[in-house]
C-alpha cells in the first residue's frame, strides 16, 4: 500500500513537473452542429466574410499617454479545416480574437502600421495578452506616432465555454452589486438560474466531446493562415504588415506557423508561412527546433512512473506511437481533453480564479468568503489537488489531503495573490512578481521544491531543471487565525514584507494580473485543451508527419524570418537559453514567467524603454511608416462621385466609389488612369500600390419622342377625310391656275 502511495505521489510530481516543462517549452514542434446567431458581413470587394464584432467593444484611456484603445471582440466565420468529418457545435465554426487598436481607427487594419497576431500558451486564453496588448498599441502611438493593432487569437475550443454567469457578474461587480454578482455565479452554474433565457448545461466532458480529437495543430495553423488572409488579401501586405507572436507554449505555435507549408508541396513558397509574414515574436520562450527542453530518453524513463493516459502521451516521439495515440484518441481509449485535469487544471479551478480576480479588483480589503460560499456546491474534487500542490508546506502535509487555503482568513486580495506571485505559488508557468503577505506570519516551504537553489548550485545543474523549479524562497502562511492581507508590488519597502523581498523584485501590479483574468467577455484560461493539439506538436517536427497533415516542411527556413525575443530572468526558459549559449544580453526583462506580459508599465527598471519601445523600433525597421498613395477623383457637370478629390488610401488596401447622375442626366463614362470603365455607378480600386485618377462624364437625358400618328380603326377615316380634303383643294387650285393663265392670253 505504502509503495502504491509512493508511486501516486511520485507520479503527481513527475506531471507537475512535465506541465511546467512543456508551458515552458521554446518548441518549434513542432451530436448535430446547432444554428448559430453571429451575423455575417460579405466584402463586396473580397467576395469572402470578413470578421464582425460579437459584443459591444469597451474603450480604455491610458492614464499615463490619454491614448485611447479601443477593445473588440470579433469573429470570423470559417468551418474548421479538419482531417476528417466529425459533428461538432456550430461554435466551432468560428475564429474568436480581441482587437486591441487605436481608437477611431477602422476595423480592418489598412490604416495599421503593423498588425500583431498573439497566441496564448499551454492552458491560456486570449485574454491574457490584455494588459500587454493595451500597453503595446498605446505607447506606439504616444512614444513612436505608430498604429499597432493587436489581435489576441483565442483557439476554436474555447469558443465552447459557457462565461454567460461570469460575464453577468462581471456587469454587475462594475455597477457596484456585489452581492448580486456572487449570487449570479452561484445561481448560473450551480443552482439553475436562467440569463437571457440560458441555462448552464454543464462542463464539457471527454465522453460528450468526442470530436475533439480532430481539433489539433493543422487546424490551429489554418484558423492563423486563413485570418490573416481574409482580412490581408494581398500577400505582399501581409508580408510588409502581419506579425505573429507566442508566450510560453505558444511561442510553439508561432514557430510553427512560419515553417508550415499550406498546400503540402515544398517546392511551391508562396504559400509557407515565412513568405506570409513580416516576423516572429517570442515572450519568455525561444524559438527552436525541440518539442521539449530535455532529453527525449528522459521522458521515456519519466513516462514509466505515470498513468498509462500520460505513458501514451509522452511517448508520442515517433509516428508509430504518434499513429497509435491518435487510434487512441479517435475511438475514446485516451482523453480528448488534456489530462493534466487530474492535477487540477478543470474548469472549476479557472472559475475560482477569475471569481478572485474580480473580488480583488472590486473589494480587496474585505475578507474573502470564497472558499465558505462554495463548500455546499459540487466542485470538480481535482480543483483541490492543485490547491494542495501550490500551499503545502511540506510532502506530509501535502499527503494528508488538506486544502490550507481554507483554513486561513484572506482578503480577496491576498487569496488572489498567492495564487500567482512566485513567493507562494511554485509552478512557475503561473508565477508573476507582484507582491507579498502581510498581517500574519509566514514560514519557508519545501513543497513539492525547494526554492532558491539557483543562489548554491552551478549553471550547469541549475539551467537544465530551471524551467520547472522556482528561483525564489517559498512561503506559507503560518497562522489561520490571523487575517492575511496583501503588499502591492509598489508598497513593499514600506512594509514588514521588505524582511522577503523588495519593490525592486516585484515587476506586475497585482490589479493589472487580475483584471488579464476576468475582464471583458473573454478570460485568461483555456477550459478545454486538447490531447490532440499537445501530441500533434509533439511529433510535428519529426520526418514524416506530412502523413498527418503536419506539413512542418519549412524548418530549416525558420532563420529567414526576422525575430524579437524578450525572456524574463527569473523565467522559465533563460536557462534554457544559457545552456545552448545564447547571449541573453540585450534581451532580459526582470521577473518571472506571467510578467512578460504583465509588468507595470509606470515602475522601474521601465517595461517601457525594456519591452515596448524596442518592439516598435524593431517593428518600424521592418514595416516602415504607413505608405499612402493617392487618388484624385473629380466628376463633371450633371452628377456627383463620392468620395471627391484627393482621397488618400493605405498601401495594399482598397478604395470604393460611387457615381450618382443628377436628375436628368445618365453616366456617360467613367476614366480610370485615363482608359475608359464603362458607363459604371460604381468602381472599386483593389490592392492600391500606385497613384490614380478617376473621374466621370454624364450626358443629358435625350427628350421625349414625338407622339405616333394614331392608328386605330375610327383613324382611317379621319385620314380618308384628310385624303378627300386635300384632293379637292388640289383640284380647286388647279382650276383657278388654268383660269389665270387664260386671262393672261
């Protein structure tokens, strides 16, 4: 029993582990569909659905620039590309991403200097990129005089959470209604409480969800590839323009998208992905050719000591075993869903930190009554093994099944806090700088590592595990009668938490964290990840997996395409990095793993003159200032063109007009460049690249023509008469003339 025991803990270490590697990993890896209700918009111009908006957008103002940043979130209707056919929800159909952008700029990018496409980690929704993103477009415009957009993908699977309570409470934490919010999300999805006329329906379950072993990597790389193209028609703009950029595992995918070949034949480039960009972004992750930062007998021996489900996963490293996962995965023998769900990542764990977040943001010094309001409730029992994970102090504690953060007093601040700063948190995907207990005392932990180790061991043990093992001491707090509350990253030195850090080593503003978590119709988690998206990016790389469809036949083109790397010190993958010798220098931000994306923007050392401005400079050195070419159209007497004059248009983008007669009159012609259109009342300029003239002639309306002598049958006599008529004043002249001329005689 005892060697049982030992083994499910080592094997629910060993996953802990491997979770941390793989989010941190800088891989190149390598019933009936319902009737939706999003509306479509046809471009008139493309013939193709263009992205609309799915919720109203927000508008946030830079307090420190007045910049304004306009928030979206939009859709783009387009069925998935699968290998083969499965039903699945018509959520599915569409490609889900926030627009972050300059506001009163238009929607579809022509007046960007450069647009951005974000990917989110291991795990990570969209929303992730939010503090980021709203920083990136506002500094551009303020410090460089550039329009970024920022477009944070979110993968097809979350479109099937179901945020409508969260979203509910979200409206009603803003309007003051706490209580009500709480209510809301107890009475959603738990209690039957009906919004708008829906009711929860449940989580997603690996037996109700079987197609998702169909949503992997070929359908990510297509949902990238046929965005940018929808609404980036022409390639040369895209390869001017279009960005992509990975946090943590998504940095994979990136590096993946540009190595792709998206019509299988390597001999044809127009269509690999590096000819369709114009760079790659890398966010605390590298971009290398290993699906995982160690060695891959490593993970064969690790694998021994895991449950079969994760025995088949990770030994996906040749595309036999490649073949027999996907067997697997298609006739339900191995989860669709990831099964780090055994370790806690579950949709009830990502609820209960967006829940904090918000009660954080809206009521920090309160006492939290969290853990006390969902006691009575039936919570998926895995949320509590990663609960245990992150706050025992040591493996006997972890092994007696308490959850210690039930047993102290928080406020909803300090609850959120430990959930994420890295003194307290130790899987270090998750860890962000941002702060520290204070009200009660602490205690170094041992569990399930050691932190700080990095200060006593050589860089040559220390950098392989450094993905995975926490730079910093651990803490806990060591009384459950006091009330814990917590020390922003800004007010540490004038605190008794200075005794365990400083405001120096404290980078992200834990409001800034929380408001990535919850705020706008998205989240930062991913409910459903699916085993199918891991092994695909498992086994791309490898020789053969064109079979697949994981056309990877570009790998040793990567280098074509221009990169921007930032990596956190503290971070999950500069160890990485150092062992293969990579000069970090010139590319390290401080702090830990989240706060790539989330360091405060108004603090020193200044993300500002570290992240921001460097990645305009480096996109400006690339895609230059906006290129504008002119169009000069003029219209002559009897009508109108609209729009009149000189009309500036952006490089690669299209420009309409209209040509309206006056009332009388009809379009003669219309001159493009000088060479005759046609009578058009409507032209549309495509891809500009150059100057143009258009103007427009018309004509006056011809009049009316002379009315027909009648022709019925009453007619004919009146002609008759006419004839008679005629005839007898011919005759009587005739007469008279004789007559005159006799006289004469």
């Amino acid at each position: 029993m005892r060697r049982v025991m030992k083994s499910k803990i080592f094997a629910v270490l060993t996953l802990a582990i491997l979770l941390a590697l793989l989010a941190a990993s800088p891989v190149l890896g390598a019933g009936s569909p319902a009737v939706s209700s999003v509306s479509e918009t046809v471009s008139p111009v493309l013939g193709a659905t263009l992205p609309v908006l799915s919720s109203a957008p927000r508008v946030w103002t830079d307090g420190s620039t007045g910049v304004q940043v306009v928030i979206e979130e939009r859709s783009l209707y387009a069925p998935p590309t699968l290998d083969r056919q499965v039903s699945y929800p018509d959520e599915l159909n569409y490609i889900t991403y926030l627009r972050y952008a300059v506001n009163g700029t238009t929607g579809d990018g022509t007046d960007a200097n450069a647009v951005v496409v974000g990917l989110s980690g291991l795990h990570a929704g969209n929303n992730g990129y939010d503090y980021f993103a709203k920083q990136l477009v506002s500094k551009a415009k303020a410090d460089k005089g550039m329009n970024i957009e920022f477009w944070a993908l979110d993968r097809r699977v979350n479109n099937l959470e179901d945020l409508t309570g969260l979203n509910e409470a979200e409206r009603l934490g803003n309007a003051g209604q706490l209580e009500a919010a709480a209510d809301v999300i107890d009475g959603y999805y738990y209690g039957g409480l009906a919004i708008d006329g829906k009711t929860f329906q449940g989580f997603l379950t690996n037996e109700a969800a079987p197609y998702l072993s169909e949503f992997g990597l070929h359908a990510a790389m297509e949902d990238i590839y046929t965005l940018i193209k929808t609404v980036f028609p022409d390639q040369n703009v895209r390869k001017k323009r279009v960005y992509i950029a990975g946090d943590s595992l998504g940095a994979v995918v990136t590096a993946d998208f540009a190595c792709w070949d998206f019509d299988g034949n390597p001999n044809t480039l127009d269509d690999a992905g590096y000819n369709n960009i114009a760079g790659v972004i890398a966010l605390d992750a590298l971009m290398t050719p290993n699906a995982v930062p160690i060695n891959q007998d490593v993970l064969k021996i690790v694998a021994n000591f895991l449950p079969s489900a994760f025995q088949n996963l990770i030994n996906t490293t040749s595309l036999s075993t490649y073949a027999t996962t996907l067997n697997m995965l298609r006739n339900g023998s191995l989860d669709a869903l990831m099964p780090t769900s055994e370790i806690g990542y579950v949709p009830t764990t990502y609820m209960g930190v967006e829940v904090t977040a918000m009660m954080a943001d809206a009521a920090p010094d309160e006492e939290s009554d969290f853990y006390q309001r969902i006691a009575n409730y039936d919570t998926d029992p895995r949320s509590d093994v990663i609960l245990r994970i992150a706050m025992s102090k040591d493996l006997r504690q972890y092994l007696s099944g308490e959850v210690f953060q039930k047993k102290v007093r928080w406020t909803n601040e300090a609850l959120f806090g430990i959930a994420f700063d890295n003194n307290f948190n130790p899987i270090t995907m998750n860890e962000s700088a941002m702060g520290f207990l204070t009200g009660g005392p602490v205690a170094e932990k041992s569990f399930p590592a050691i932190g700080n180790l990095d200060a006593i061991l050589p860089s040559s043990i220390w950098n392989p595990m450094s993905g995975f093992m926490p730079y910093d001491k651990m803490y806990i707090p060591s009384s459950t009668s006091s009330l814990y509350s917590w020390v922003n990253s800004d007010e540490i030195d004038s605190t008794d938490a200075r005794r365990y850090t400083s405001s120096a080593q404290e980078v992200s503003d834990l409001h800034d964290v929380a408001k990535c978590c919850y705020e706008g119709p998205s989240n930062i988690a991913e409910w459903y990840y699916t085993t199918r998206l891991f092994a695909d990016i498992m086994i791309a790389n490898a020789a053969g997996a064109e079979k697949y469809g994981l056309n990877l036949l570009h790998a040793n083109d990567l280098s074509k395409v221009p990169t921007f790397i930032r990596l956190n010190t503290e971070g999950t993958n500069i160890g990485y990095a150092k062992m293969n010798g990579m000069n970090t220098k010139g590319i390290e931000l401080p702090g830990h793993h989240l706060d790539v994306l989330m360091m405060d923007m108004d603090r020193d050392p200044n993300a500002r003159n570290l992240m921001y401005l460097p990645m305009c400079d480096w996109i400006n050195g690339i895609s230059g200032p906006v290129v504008t070419y002119k169009i000069v159209a003029s219209a002559g007497a009897g009508g109108s063109i609209a729009p009149v004059g000189t009309v500036s248009v952006t490089y690669g983008s299209n420009q309409a007009f209209t040509i309206t007669p006056d009332t009388g009159y009809h379009v003669a012609d219309v001159l493009v460049d000088g060479v005759s259109a046609g009578a058009v009342t409507g032209y549309t300029f495509t891809g500009v690249k150059a100057d143009h003239t258009i103007a427009a002639s018309f004509a006056i309306e011809p009049g009316p023509e002379p009315e027909p002598l009648p022709c019925g049958p009453g007619a004919g006599a009146g002609v008759l008469m006419l004839g008679i008529s005629l005839g007898l004043f011919s005759l009587v002249g005739s007469k008279a003339r004789r007559r005159k001329k006799r006289n004469r005689s």
